[in-house]
C-alpha cells in the first residue's frame, strides 16, 4: 500500500480586509521599502550613502567606515538583533512576522498587485477556475509580469547594496553586466518572484525555522491574536435584528471572515498555531462583522492566556494590552541586556578612533648587524585610515633603550578610507641589553590631529655581538 507523505498544497485566496491591523502593516510596508529602495540612491561625500565594498572590504554606513577588523561591530548588531527578536516575541508574540519580515513585506506587495489585476477574493478564484483563454492568459501575463519587473528590481536594489548602484544601472541599461552582479540580480530577483508569489504561506510553514521554536518564548503573559470561546461559542448564522442569546447562540456568527482574510489560511478560532504569523488581519475582519452585526468588538483580539482563562481582568482600553503584566522578570532581563548591548556599541562607537594599526615582522631575516655593531630588524607597517580625510602619520618606536626607526621619512601620507604597508627597519643599541626577544610598541599619530593615534606591538630579536 503506499502512502503519500505530502498533502498537496490548498490554494488560499486571501480576502481584502481594512483596519487598524492593515492599516499598521501597510505603514511598515512603505516605511521598510522607503528605506530598501531608498538608501542606495543617496549620495554621501561623493560617494553612496550605504555601501557594503566586499573588493575592497570596507563598508560605508553614511560617515561611518568599517573595515574588517570592526567586525565586533557586526557581532554586537546580530546580537542586538537576536535579543530584540527574543524581546518582542516575549512581549506580543510574532510581532516581526506579521509586519516586516521580507516574506510578509513582499507578500503583501504581490498580492496588492494580485488583486488590482485579477480583481478580488471572488473573482480571483472564479478566474482559476476557468478553462484557459486568451483573456486568462492576457491577465495573468500581466500579473506575471508586474511580478517580475518588481522582483527585477529588487535585485538590482540588493546588489546596489555592494556594487555602486548608479554604475550597476549604467552597466544594465549598456547590456554590460558582470558575471557577478548579473547572478546575484537574477538570482534575488527569482527568489523574491518565487517566495511572494508563488510559494506565499509555505515559506512561513515549512521553511521559516522560527514558526517551529516560536513558542519556547511564549509564556502565559505574552499577548496573542486570541478567540474568545467563552464569548463566541456556540457559534451559528443567524439575521441581524433577532435575539440570538435566547437561541443560545454565542457572538460569533460563523462568518468565514476570520479564515477567509488569514493569508495562511488557518482558522483562529482554533486556538493559537504556530501558522499564525501574528499580522492581525483576523481581527480587522472580526471587528469589520462585529461592528455591522451591532455587537461589540473584540470576539478576536490581542489577548493573554492568563487573561483568557480568567485569572485576571483585561483592561478596557485601547487593544485590550494587559499593561500590569508586561513588566514580568523574562521582560525585564531581555530588556536589561538589550540596553545594555546597545549603550556599549554606541559608547564604542563614539570612543572609536579611525586609525588602525598592524604589524608584521619580516621573519626571513629575524635580525642582522649594522656597520656600527648595532642591532637591526625589519617590519612591515599596516596603517589603515578609516576616516575619509587624507592624514599625515609620523611613525615611532619604543620600548630599548635607544631604539630607533632607520627611514629617512618618518611621515607617511595615507588617502581617505585606504590602508599602505609601509617597510621600516629598527635598530637598537645591544649594549647593556640581554640577547633575546625584547617586546616593543610601534606607534602612528596624524600630524594635524594629535587625537588620532594607534600602537601596536611586536618582538625585538637581540643576538650577542
């Protein structure tokens, strides 16, 4: 006998709802893809605003340059990243999920463009039903193709973020693309065109691993898109002006609405699962049914367990937040680490100083004797201004007594944002010191700017004369 492991995928046609929930998700629609779309157009000091320089591993964030060794920096972000994904899910569950997560953004872009080419829930489903024409066909090509100038873009957005986009266009319109940038275009763009249009609620389900770990953050306290049972059930149709309690009749009129709008397709009502992606669109549609039906609003809402189950009072006001719960220890201990992660990166920041220095010591010759029974080593000299003003560095040495650097320019000038290696030999005085390896400390330190200074040490070798 054999079984088949994988139901095939239901189509769901998500039905437009207004509210304050998609009111909320298209805010962050636009906020986000202002932003995306945005910030590689943005011209900085004759350069792009944002511009993540993988050639020449540097990236540019406005008046900011990291290079690679500010990777502490990406640490700090991923950290403060994770424990505000942690703080928000504890807080009100899949906050991130249901408002701007990538997949919902471009989801909800897609099926805007969907429903303003195929029309809506009803006639979207009525269109796929029929056989192939050259109606059908003329609409869904154009559907199709919005999609893919859209996913198109996208890509050439994304790869704007690491090639100067203004020079990526030049090269598209030119049909002179390299092979790296044509890729990672096509290859972003099919990803999006394939995530948001096609694959939709599967991505969430099967893909997404957070939908799967989601509710070890949960706890009893965590607000939640909730059914009200107590005031719903039982659930039946019934017309608007009868007396529907003396039927024994709960609120819920059993409606659809809530399923219908869900753009995973799940039923609430249900209770909580790990589906939902929290984007509050069920309640918008309950409270749209509630409020013709002349009942009051809230048959699904932002709720708590502990609320639902009876063991304290909700609050009457705005969305029903459980305010003297919020403030439990699991919040308050995400809370505490989150500020302080963010205080230390911004104290970092502000006590940086862009100026870097490396040294490398020339080990195919450790060290030789110069014609005055001095005693010489050489090195190589990394010094990387991350600032985006050209400097000057007078370079120096210590740690023997009379040590000394063997150039004749002790002064390097060093361009905006670029790094030279600069050769120097040391010399010290063997005299009166022990042979052997001797720490020492190299330092630079801009001319113009007393300020900018860094060291770095290394080992000197001695050997007896």
């Amino acid at each position: 006998m054999e079984t088949d492991l994988y139901e095939v995928r239901k189509a769901i046609y998500p039905r437009a709802v207004h509210g304050l929930f998609a009111t909320w998700r298209w805010v962050l629609v636009i906020v986000t893809q202002l932003i995306f779309y945005g910030l590689p157009w943005i011209p900085w000091g004759g350069r792009q605003a944002v511009l993540f320089d993988l050639g020449a591993r540097r990236f540019y964030l406005f008046d900011l340059v990291l290079w690679p060794q500010d990777f502490i920096f990406l640490a700090g972000l991923l950290i403060v990243s994770a424990l505000s994904l942690f703080l928000f899910t504890a807080v009100a569950g899949r906050l991130w999920c249901g408002y701007a997560c990538p997949q919902t953004v471009y989801t909800e872009i897609f099926m805007w463009i969907e429903h303003h080419i195929e029309g809506d829930r009803v006639k979207r489903m009525k269109l796929d039903r029929e056989p192939w024409s050259a109606r059908k066909i003329g609409i869904k090509s154009a559907k199709h193709g919005v999609w893919i100038a859209v996913a198109l873009w996208t890509g050439i957005t994304f790869v704007g973020y690491f090639t100067p986009i203004r020079s990526l266009v030049g090269e598209l319109v030119a049909f002179n693309l390299g092979p790296w940038e044509t890729f990672w275009v096509l290859f972003y763009g099919f990803a999006t065109y394939g995530n948001a249009g096609w694959l939709r609620e599967q991505v969430c389900v099967y893909m997404c691993p957070y939908a799967r770990f989601q509710g070890v953050m949960f706890d009893p306290d965590t607000l939640i898109i909730t059914y009200d049972p107590g005031r719903g059930e039982p659930r039946g149709s019934r017309p608007k002006n009868v007396d529907y309690r003396a039927r024994g009749l709960g609120d819920c009129i059993d409606c659809q609405i809530c399923v219908q709008v869900c753009p995973t397709g799940i039923d609430i009502r249900n209770g909580l699962q790990y589906e939902c992606i929290a984007c509050g669109a069920c309640i918008d549609g309950c409270d749209q049914v509630m409020d013709k039906m002349g009942y009051p609003r809230g048959l699904i809402r932002y709720s708590t367990e502990n609320a639902m189950q009876g063991k304290y009072a909700e609050e009457k006001t705005g969305l029903r937040k459980i305010r003297s719960h919020l403030l439990r220890p699991r919040v308050l201990v995400y809370t505490g680490i989150l500020a302080t992660v963010i205080v230390a990166m911004l104290v970092t920041l502000a006590m940086r100083v862009p100026v870097k220095l490396n040294v490398l010591k020339d080990r195919a010759n450790l060290v030789r004797e110069t014609n005055d029974g001095w005693m010489e080593n050489v090195y190589r000299l990394q010094i990387m201004n991350t600032a985006e003003t050209p400097h000057q560095f007078a370079m120096s040495v210590r740690g023997l007594p009379g040590i000394r650097l063997a150039t004749d320019t002790p002064v390097v000038s060093v361009a905006g944002a670029s790094s030279i290696i600069v050769p120097v030999s040391v010399q010290a005085d063997p005299a009166g010191v022990a042979p052997g390896s001797h720490r020492i400390d190299f330092e630079v330190r801009a001319v113009d700017d007393d300020r900018l200074a860094a060291s770095a040490n290394s080992n000197f070798y001695l050997r007896a004369p």
